[in-house]
C-alpha cells in the first residue's frame, strides 16, 4: 500500500486593514450572576410566581424539606459513628482483656515465654490502637477547626 502525499497550498494572507466604509466597532458585554444558597433570589422567585401561581410557596417548602432531610441524615450518621466507638472501644477491651487474662494464666501454668509474649502483645495493641486514635482524633479536630477558620473569613 502506498501513501499519497498531499499538498497544501499556503493560505493567502489576510488583510487586517478594511476599507473606510466597511469599518465596524463591535462591543461585546457579558453579564454574569452569581448566587450560593438552597434558595433563588427573590427576584427570581418572583418571576416564578408570576409563572405558576403559588411556585415561590413551594419552592421555599420544597428547600426546607430538603434541609431537614439533610439535617436528620446528619444526626443518624452522627448518631451511628458515636455507637460504632463505643463498640469498637468495647470490643478492643474485651480482645485485650484476653490477651492479657490469657498470657496471665499461661505464666501461671509453666508457660512463661508464651504467656509473655501473649500478654504483652495484647497490651501493645491496645495501647497502640488507643493513642492512633486520639490522633487521629485530634488532627480531624484540627482540620475541621481551620476549616471553620477559612469559612469565617470569607
């Protein structure tokens, strides 16, 4: 199979100058607005309104609706988190505890070297998990306190 070359021609070149009579002033404006919040503006909302009869009614409902859900799905996950720390805290107790019953009752039986180890390293754990989580606490704290710091500034 062959490739064919093609040629191009070059273009021709433009004139940026026109003729006195053909000369134009050509404007260009641009108009933009910008609004954050769950609500329009109330002019906006006046429009609608005028639309539809009883519209800005329901669209409020419909933000306060809206809002309330929100804040509800908050508070259960809220609510969920604190219950699955109490778990978690309540289920490392007990798998500590018996690490350390454990190796405890191995030293007493003859096994020093096991119990040792047994014990110790659930005793590690516990300590290990504990203060990753007061970190890792802490830095959540911290980041959502700058993050409140930025949003205040604004």
């Amino acid at each position: 199979m062959k490739k064919k070359s093609k040629k191009f021609k070059k273009p021709l070149p433009v004139s940026t100058e026109m003729p006195d009579h053909k000369k134009h002033q050509i404007m260009a404006v641009a108009k933009s607005h910008l609004h954050a919040g769950p609500l329009p503006p109330p002019e906006v909302l006046i429009k609608y309104n005028e639309a539809v009869p009883n519209a800005a009614d329901r669209i409020i409902t419909m933000a306060e609706s809206q809002s309330a859900h929100r804040q509800q799905l908050e508070s259960e996950v809220v609510e969920s988190d604190v219950k699955n720390s109490r778990l978690g805290l309540l289920y490392g107790l007990i798998i500590g505890l018996t690490a350390v019953i454990g190796g405890t009752v191995c030293i007493v039986s003859g096994y020093e070297a096991g119990g040792s180890i047994l014990g110790s390293t659930g005793l590690t754990g516990l300590v290990g998990v504990f203060v990753y989580g007061s970190r890792s606490k802490r830095k959540e704290r911290e980041e959502r306190f700058k993050a409140e710091i930025a949003a205040n500034a604004t």
